[in-house]
C-alpha cells in the first residue's frame, strides 16, 4: 500500500504536474501533530546516514509490537527518505551496522542476549541504547513491556525529528506517574462541554464501526506516554453504561489497548437510581453496595482492562453521598470496593463548592477533604486542580497539595482554555503546568513540591497521577489550532516527566511540528514561552481572576453579576470598591492564607510577590506596589503590557512566514490578529471598568479605552455572546 | 503564488520523494466536491487540444468578474494540464484560435461586437458560444450580467469535466425560477438542527475574520447556480440581529456577493416584542410596523443587498400573527411592507399545524392558506414542502400547490437527509425531486406540474423559487458524506431548471466528482438511481411515513407513542390495527383526497397506486394487492427488497474498487456497511411490530427476524438513542 502511494505519486508528478496543482491538496492541515515523519533537514542526513535501513522485528509478536514496528518503519522511512526492509528477528538475519532492533528480552531472545539493564524503565518506560550485537553496532529499544518498547520507538523518533545525536545513545526512561489521563468533558450527543475544536472525537452513533483517526488519536497519546482516558463529561450522561454504549466504549478500548491506553468513563453517585433503578444510592445501603458490584462486572465483561470511574459529587448540582449523610470518601470507597476485584480505581474529584456555603470558595476544597484524609481506599485517587478555583490564566496552587498525605493526591489541568481564549488565543499552556508542578508546598521544609506530591516522592504514595482535560475534537487539526496542540503535548510529557521544563519541551514540539530551521525554532520557543503570561496580563493581571464573560467564560466582564449565586458573578472575586481593588485572604480576611503551609503562606503574604496580589490582598487604588508605580498605574502598565506582548507574537510570527507552510502559518496569523482585537478589548473593558471605581488618571503614554465602560458592558460578552459560546462549541 | 507551488511541488517530488509519503496528506477528503479540476482522461485530450491557453478577460473588471477569470484560469489550467495565460481584454491583444474570452457586453467592447443574442440568458444566464471573431475562432462565455458570465464560467468548464465535445457550442442557459435558497437550519451555538455533518459553517466567535472554507462555500453554490442562502434556523434565536452579529453577517454577505449569492435570515413575527422591548408584535399596531421599517432600515444599512425574511410562524410552538387573531398574510405582510422599499422579500413557511387541531395534520396546511390566496403583498413567498407532512422518504406531493394561484409558491426540499439515514445512509433525492416537481396538479388540466407552479409558467407569478434546507457543515467533505455531496448539487442544479432528470444530473455530478471511467459512472448512477427507493422500501414502503424514533427521526419505531400528541406518535400516521394498515384519507376517512384536483384525487385514490397506498387507503392485512399479493405479504417482500438493494449497492460498488481514491472509497464503503445493518434492524423492528397486528404467516423465502418485537423495542430509537442523536449533531 505504501509503496503503491510512492509509485501513485512519483507517476502523477512526472505525468501530470500543472494539473496537479488546483486538486490535489497539498494541504497541511496539522492533521499529523508532531508525528510529522518528513525528510530530515540535509543537514542531519549525513550523521544519521550510520542508520541502516533494516529494522529487526521480535520473534514474538503482539499488537503492541506491531504498532512499534510499523511507527518505527513509517518514522524511519520517512524522516530518511528511503524505505525500511522490516526483518524477522530469528536467528536467521545477520545483524548489520546500523541495525535498529526493538522488543523485550521475552519477545526478542536476541535482545535478552545483551542482558540489558532495563530495571530503571520500569512497566511502561524503555531504554534506547547504541551497543555491540553479535560483533555489529546496533541500535536496542527495549522495554520491560511492548508498550514500554511503543514508547520507546517514539522517543527514538523524536531524537530524529529533533536533530539530536545518534551516536552513544544510552538512554532509560520511565514515567514517574502512574495515571496519565486525558479527561474528555464529551457528552453523548457530540457536543462538548469546553473544547473549543469541533465536536467530540467519538461518533456515538456510528460506533462500534471504527474510523482511523481513532487510531491516530492513540498513537498520538502514545506518542507522549498518556495511558488512559475519560471518554465523557464529568457531567455524566448514565446511558453511557446501558449494553449499546458499552458495545461502543469496548470498541474503542480495542483500538486504544495495543497503545498501551486504557479507557475510563465518568459516572455519577446516583447511579444505582438512575441505571438501577433502585430507591436510594446511599452507599452504606447494601443494595447499593451490591449494585456497583454487579455493574462492576457488567463493565468487566465488556472491557476486561477497564480503567475506572472518575466521579464529580455533591458539586455544581451534582448528586453525591452528602446527600445521604455520608461522606466523600464513603462515596467514593463504595465504587473502589467493586472495581477493585477488577484492577479498577476510583478518581474522586475534589472540585467541590457549594452555593450555600458563606465562606470563601476558594478555601472550601481543603476544609472538606483535609478530615477525609486516610479514609479512602488504596484504589482511590483525590483528583484536584492545580488552582483553588478553576483553571484561570493563573492561581496560586491548591493548598490540597501536601496537606493530605496519607490520599494519593492526582493534579488535574486544563489543556482546553476555557479561560484563556478558547481556541483562537495563543497560549502555550506548558509555563503554567511548571509553574504548578515546582510550586513549593513546603509540607516537608523546602522542596516540596506539587510535583513530589503527585509523582508520590513526598509521601510515598504509589497511586499517583496527572489528568487534563482535552482540548481534542474533530476539527483537521484536532486541538482548534496549531499551538494548541502543543498543550496536548506538554500536558502529556510533564505528565510523564514533571521535571520537565516548558522551555525544552516547547522546543521538542516546535522541532517535531515546524521542523529545525534556527529561526524558526528561536521564534516559536520565544512566543510560547512569552504567550501565557500575555494571557494573564490582558486578562486577569497582578492575581486578578474570574472576571471572564458569565457562563461562557469568554470575553471580559467583571461587571457580571447575572444570577442568585454570589459566587457566580465577577465582583465576588474581584472586590473592586472606592478604596482599592482584591480579595483580601490574609487574616484580617477570609484568612485562606491559613490553609498553606506558613513558608508557603508567607511568601504569598509578601505584597511584593505581584503575580498573586490581588488574590491575597485589597489594595489601595494608590498604594506604591514593589514597582514604584501604584496599583492603579501598575493595573494599567500590566494591561497594556499584554496587548503588546501579542502585538508582538503578531510580528515574530510575519517574520518566520516562508518557513512554515502556508496553511499552518495564515490559520496562526489568522488567530493571532482576532487575540489582538480581543486583547485590546480585554484591556479596555477591564480598564474602564476598574477605573470607575478607581477615578484616577491614566499614566503618562497611556492610552484612556475609545469607548465609555457603557459601550463595553453593551457589547457584554456575558449577554450577547453566552448563548453562542456556552456550549463550548463556538470556536 | 500558484507558480510558485508549482514549481515547489515540483522540487518536493524530485528530491524528497518517499520522504514525502507519510507527512504529505494525499487525502481526498471530498473538500473539493464536484469542482474538481484534475487533468482530464487522456482520450479527451485530443479533442480538447484546440482550447488555447489564452483567456481574455474583460476591459472593465468587477469582484464577480475577477472571481469568473480565476475559477476560468484554475479549471482550464488544471483539466488541461498547462498553465493559461490571463490576457487583457484591450485591442492590443490579436486574438487567436482557441481563445476564450469571457464577459458582458458593457465590461468587454469585442464581444460587443460580436452582437450575441444574449436575450435568452436573462438576468442571471449566460451563452457559450463558437464564433468566428476577428477572423479566429474562440470560444465567447458573455452573459447579460457579471454574475451571469460567472455562471457560464461554471458550466463551461463542467463541459470539460464531463468529457463534452467543445465544438460548435451554441448554449444559452438561464434559471427558471428567481430564488434558489440554501435554507441553514444552524444556530448560533453552530449545532444544527437537522444537518449531521459536523458544525455550523457560521464560525460565529471569530467572524467578523473570515475563512476561505466561506469563498469555497459561495464558489460551489455559484457553480449550480444557488443566488441566496438563508444563514439561520427558522426557530430563530433572534440574537442575530443585535448590531455585533449583524457586523458577522455583513461579513459573509461581502464574501458571497460577488458569486451572486444574497444573504436571508430567518426571523419570528415576535421579533417586536423580543427585540424591540415593545409591548405587543400584533402587525396591524403601528409601534409594531414603525419598529419593522425601523429595523429594516438597519439591517440594510449594515448590508445593503440583504435579501429578505424567512419565517416560521405560529408553528410548532413559534409565535406569529394568529396570536393576535390575524392572519398569516397579515404577519407576513407587515414585515414585507418594511422590506419592500429596500428590495427585498418575505418567504413565509407554510409548515402549519396544531395540538389543538383534531382535523389531520396532512390537511391544515392547505385549509389554513387556501382562503388567504390573494392576500398577500407582491414581495411574499408562501414556501411549501414538497409533502404535506414533513419531508419522508416519499410523500405525495402538497395539495397547496396549484393551489393558490395568486400567490407565490415556493417549494422547500430537504437536502439533508433528517428522514433518510443521516449521514450514513447513501440516498440520493434526485428522484424524489424530480418525483415532487413532475407531479401533475392538474390545476389547469394535465400537465400542470408542480415545477410549473412553482417557476411561474402555470399561473404567471414572477416571483418564484425553491429552497432546500442544507446539509453542509464543517466536515472535511461539507456534507457528511460523498455521495450527500449530490444532494446539495442536484437541489441547486434543479432549481435552476426543474426541468433536469434526475439520472442526467446524477452521470453529471458523478463525472465532476470521480471521474469519467465507463465502468465507475455507470456503477455510481445506478446506485444513486436506485438509493432513494431502497430506502423507500426498507423504512417506509407503500406509503407508509413518520414510524421514525421519536425527536431523533432516526431508525424504526412504529410503537412510539412517546408524549402528549397524538400527532407526534407513530400510530397516528400508520394506523395499524387487526384488521389492516394505513391512514383512510378518503372520503370515508379524514377525506384528504378533496383537497386535490379531481384527476390527482383519483390517482390518489386508486389502490393499484401502490407507491401511496398506505398514506390514502386502511387496507385489510389479507387484502390482495395489484401485484398478486396479499399486503402482508407485500410489506415483507418490500421491506426485503430494501435490504436486498443495499446489499447490491454495497456490492458495486466493492466492484469499483480502484476506480476511485482509497479515502473516498473506504468512507463510502463503511457507510454502506452501516447502511446494510441499518437497513436489516428497520425491516425486522418494522415486520416484527407490524405482524404483532397482522398475525400472518411470513411468505415463503422469507426470513422472520432474528429476535421478538420486544427485542427491538428495547433497542429503541426512541428511548436509546433520541437525545444523543436528536441534537442532529451526532452523525
């Protein structure tokens, strides 16, 4: 097949060239994510001319080995330009120089031969290594497991596409967390409650007939080492457990199994009424208990390697063991105790908030979940989000991390921007997951990081993981731009490495995706890393939050205050007054300072420490901030500053045009020119806003928003634009 | 730029060749629909050889002009294989054989000179013609209108696409009917209401920025001659007309404007109330006709060839003039009375019934519109389905038309398939329109087609059109599937001239879509041909309707009887009891008959008419039929033959295999498979329920299904699958 598209191809090029031109698309449509396996760069042809162009095969096969063997033969051909003999690894093909051989020393006793260390690559991870075979220098990727050899193809894959050595390769990695999960918050019907990239990836109402690009999302997965996803909403759609979906979840748990991926579906704690058809889901009833038992082996039946549930209770609405009298934690051990037979685990989400709840939203997490410390089961992971809110352009970390040691604590973010320009912005998510993952807890002194806490080095724990919730829909290029796919990518190997920096794994996916030109290189690392820090300045500056567009959480609005709940609308958040601006959480406050540790807490206590001032503390209009300016110059500079930081992307990016290809670069210039337009609109509307309470005069140089605040409150994203966007369908 | 990619996809192909395969997408995604421009089959080359590689365009140029030398210059290039020369219109020029110059008169003095009779192209029209100019012979595509040059652009290089001869052409072409409308039903959170492919093209968040998917949007319905597209859903959300949006729509109206093609939108006759904070929509109040002229105003001042308003009124729950005890033509006459002075028009839905109507529901359309023939303003359309129920798979034509003589009837079709299998199902409705627009009202004696009443030549109205309610979304391939790609041409091609056979559009669209191989349009016009009956046959055979799941309107569910109306329930329409099947529309039943011309009636009523006989007649379950058989007996052999044909679709088109690309055959073939078990679950949910009445024996051959009703019920359409699948989104 391959080689017929060769042959198809080279015949239509010499045969029929002009009248290729309007037909045939040439289209790059970032379709291929960074599993792009063009042609390496001339430059790289030369040291990599030592591969040879044989692949030895293990002698066991499996599906997992056979998708390694065919991503290794389908990069390899690619990115050096000349076909793969794929050979049977038996004793009868003499190994060659240059050689590349995959498996595990069960499947290729050629491999077992080298005695490999492969200790340190644990269940899923690889070793990669130059070494002398049979008298030949060959290259190994080997693994404990296939997939741990899957993943192992891939990281050799990528040492090509990002122009890395080859020579001397000694190279063992393993994941140090042990869930790696996309969340899809898809419901049944297609839509999705934020992704901002067409409709849900699963076609409900075909399956289980399969498409390819089911596979491709696996591959993908695996590619950057995630190993299991939710398929639906954590608003839980139940019709997702009757036979004729399970048919549908088992058949893509069939597709993503040989990636190493299993599947996992949300559910509700209302279950056994709602599919059960029984009178109550206390958990302590034993009809209950019974009948997540039974729906356990339902499930099993179905897909034997099922993953587990991920439940949201007793938040936003939803029902929960509260409703009984009962606990979290009884909620979520009643699931735990029928999955566990089956290898299952329970993700229990710790998103918790309620509206009748006076205190300060951001401290009601910890105070629920602090007592249930060590009344969970073994198979039970509390999944928190890195913020104390809900995934704004920046918060402070969850003060849930470290100060429940005895849970095995799983941190959840976004990789969908549902508050930092839904797809069209260019936000390069990876700073923000680093700036979480190195925040220092200090629950054990110094060091202690959210990235210890969740990858178990803190504690101990062995449970541990990392979720995101996707950005993934059916939209040709998957993620609704092409930067956006970069949030998949880092999500997933910080997920595998939270050690990683943003700044390298920002120039692995611009390699892989753009290809090695310096330039272009130099610039698409440069506008990542400035990107997100845009986003919080021309949104939500100096620990600003929430002050997004009601229900739709797009566009300015902190002037909100549609509907009962006061912890609904922006002025909750912000606390604008004639005095000054902030939520003061200090003592003299809600006092959420109190629930960080105090080395924590003292360093957000530190009015200097900008970034989270006005989470902690109301400032007055005029007080001098560290900067010599007063908060109200400060807010100014800060807005302004991002509208220029994007003006900025805008140049950087019309610079580089020519090294992209066509497509890909105007769909970016395209987005960055409508990110322009809303920042200015961001930084407008907030200024007007604020400066009505402020009354103070713009800076020097600064510039008074065209309109009055009226005009803004008018074009009022929470209004106008809500219906449009609330779906999460609009972009 | 385009020699540019040339000259690149040149160099790609001689160095980097198989380095290309994997990254390069070769896919034939269907994005390019019928206007594909790929070199034509070697034996046309010859006969097209004396095509010059000159155009000449006109002196004088316009967008629609520019738009016509382009599309001219990318399809010769293409279909001919070498690159043309665009060459000023001006004297310097010297002609040569060969040549194909394009324009109107007034923009090009040499064809002026040329003194064609351009009389027949009307307005929109257009002439190819072969002439001797200037002592060459070339080839003159001129037109009264840009618009209509552009139009001849499009047939002339359909010409090509379809292997016609180009000598000696003597064409003159002009549209029958004055409005040809793409209706959308698509909100303003891009969900659908009844397309299934993918989102509402309409990007709201983003417009006023604009896609080049909009360009290729108008260049496709300019090619079969669509001139107006109704961007929203007729249950309207009304916020389409706040200033922001109408900043959106404008957008798209400058994009589509140079393809002759004007932007409607669907609006409420509550629109008073709900946008202009009155306090009563009653049209004979006049705030309520001041604020009518009033937004009018506004619309037109934000796009100034706006064309006019769709409403659905006092319809299934929406609002309308009936409210305030006026008539229908009263409601639609105010708001024509505001469009009037600015051009444009009104087009009112005649899709009318009520809950509270015991009368059925196939008969209150006509009785609600008939008295009010005459009463309606010059700028009004009264736009009717083709059945007078909604759009199945077959209908008897609505006894409206011929009908209302002093009025002008449109005639509204589906082109998405909400009754025919979504997506999925491969039914090609050229037939069905043909059926409905060939039917004989006999309102002045035999030969009083629909097509005549609607393009005005039976009672003289001016004001004529067809519209078709749209299948196109953000899919790759805009409509969900290949072979709905036809639907969308043979709606715009046949309303244009609904003269056209279905069979000669279906071998026309075929070789502008895959090509002229014998083999290939011979298998894909019998398929096509013999589509729309199978699904006839295995869903709703002998006139048979509405057993469709609840809300969904997807797969079989005779026993519905979800919900408190009557005529939202199954069992209304087939009225199945012991002792036979069918709605009595006779004189002895709710007597529908009378509201057809005598001679139609009689077709009607006579039972050997067997392709409507369940929608007129209660028929005994042991009655014989004309063909010999018992009805019983007929329904099964009906209902199998259904499956029989999908079977045979499935089958040749597996025999085309190679004839087409990879991609668009795997898709087609995967829907076929779908088709066929979709097909098999209809025939035995439909036999199994209906012989729980009958009680008869299956004839001899064959098979009762599988499993017992209560099998399918539980399956059910109805329950399962309605709200994932009753969003339309989920195909």
């Amino acid at each position: 097949m391959r080689l017929f598209r060769r042959i198809l191809l080279a015949l239509l090029c010499l045969l029929a060239m002009p009248s290729l031109v309007p037909s045939l698309a040439l289209a790059e449509d970032g379709y291929d994510l960074w599993l792009r396996y063009g042609k390496v760069e001339a430059r790289f042809l030369g040291p990599y001319r030592a591969v040879n162009a044989h692949v030895i095969t293990p002698n066991r096969t499996s599906a997992t080995l056979t998708a390694a063997g065919d991503e290794l033969s389908r990069g390899l051909s690619g990115l050096l330009g000349r076909p793969q003999d794929m050979l049977g690894g038996g004793d009868v093909v003499a190994f060659r120089d240059g050689d590349v051989l995959f498996g595990t020393p069960r499947s290729a006793p050629r491999i077992n031969a080298l005695k490999l260390d492969l200790a340190a690559a644990g269940d899923e991870g690889y070793a990669i290594r130059s070494v002398m075979a049979e008298g030949h220098k060959v290259t190994v990727i080997a693994g404990n497991s296939d997939v741990g050899v899957l993943h192992g193809v891939f990281a050799y894959l990528r040492l090509l596409q990002t122009g890395q050595s080859l020579a001397g390769l000694a190279i063992t990695d393993a994941p140090k967390s042990k869930l790696r999960l996309l969340n899809h918050w898809d419901n049944l019907n297609r839509t999705s409650e934020r992704s901002y990239s067409g409709l849900s990836l699963w076609n409900w109402s075909q399956l289980p007939a399969l498409d390819k690009r089911y596979t491709d999302y696996a591959r993908a997965n695996a590619s950057i080492g995630i190993n299991g996803t939710v398929l639906n909403n954590v608003n839980a759609d139940l019709r997702i457990y009757q036979p004729a979906y399970l048919a549908k979840v088992a058949a893509l748990a069939g597709v993503f199994r040989p990636y190493g991926i299993k599947v996992y579906l949300s559910v509700l704690s209302s279950a056994p009424i709602q599919i059960g058809g029984l009178k109550t889901a206390d958990p302590r009833d034993p009809g209950v208990i019974a009948w997540w038992k039974q729906e356990a082996e339902t499930i099993y039946k179905a897909i034997p390697d099922f993953g587990g549930f991920l439940v949201k209770a007793n938040s936003e609405g939803m029902p929960g063991p509260q409703d009984y009298g009962r606990t979290q934690a009884e909620g979520a051990n009643v699931m735990a105790r029928a999955l566990q037979p089956h290898g299952g685990v329970v993700i229990w989400r710790a998103f918790v908030y309620s509206p009748d709840n006076a205190q300060d939203r951001a401290m009601q997490a910890y105070k629920e979940f602090v007592p249930l410390d060590g009344k969970f089961d073994a198979n039970v992971l509390v999944q928190i989000k890195n913020g104390p809110l809900d995934f704004q352009p920046r918060e402070p970390f969850s003060p849930l991390f470290g100060a429940i040691p005895k849970t095995d604590a799983m941190l959840e973010v976004q990789i969908t921007k549902e508050y930092l320009g839904f797809a069209t912005h260019l936000a390069y998510l990876g700073p923000l997951y680093e700036e979480t993952l190195k925040a220092d807890t200090y629950a054990k002194g110094p060091g202690s990081t959210v990235a210890k806490v969740i990858d178990g080095e803190l504690f101990g724990n062995t449970l541990t993981g990392m979720a995101g919730v996707s950005n993934i829909g059916t939209d040709p290029n998957w993620s609704g731009s092409i930067f956006n796919q970069a949030n998949w990518y880092v999500f997933g190997r910080m997920a595998w490495n939270p050690e990683l920096s943003a700044r390298d794994v920002a120039e692995e996916w611009t390699r892989q995706t753009f290809g090695n030109d310096p330039k272009l290189v130099q610039t698409s690392v440069a506008m990542m890393m400035a990107s997100r820090e845009a986003v919080v300045d021309y949104m939500t500056p100096l620990g600003l939050n929430l002050i997004m567009g009601h229900g739709s959480h797009y566009g300015p609005a902190p002037w909100d205050d549609i509907g009962d709940r006061p912890d609904w609308k922006a002025p909750y958040y912000h606390h604008a007054d004639a005095a000054g601006l902030g939520y003061d959480r200090t003592a003299s406050g809600s006092n959420a300072l109190e629930q960080y540790f105090p080395q924590a807490a003292a360093k957000f206590a530190d009015k200097s420490n900008l970034e989270y001032l006005l989470w902690f503390h109301h400032v007055g209009w005029g007080e001098k901030l560290s900067t010599g300016r007063t908060l109200w110059d400060e807010l100014v500079v800060r807005y302004t500053g991002g509208v220029d930081a994007v003006k900025k992307m805008r140049a950087q990016w019309n610079g580089v045009k020519g090294k992209v290809d066509p497509e890909r670069f105007a769909l970016t210039a395209r987005y960055l020119a409508i990110q322009q337009a809303e920042a200015q609109w961001w930084r407008d509307a907030c200024l007007a806003y604020f400066q009505s309470f402020a009354k103070m005069p713009y800076p020097k140089g600064e510039k008074a928003p065209a309109h009055p605040l009226n005009y803004y409150e008018s074009l009022n994203a929470a209004k106008n634009l809500d219906a449009a966007l609330a779906s999460g369908l609009s972009n």
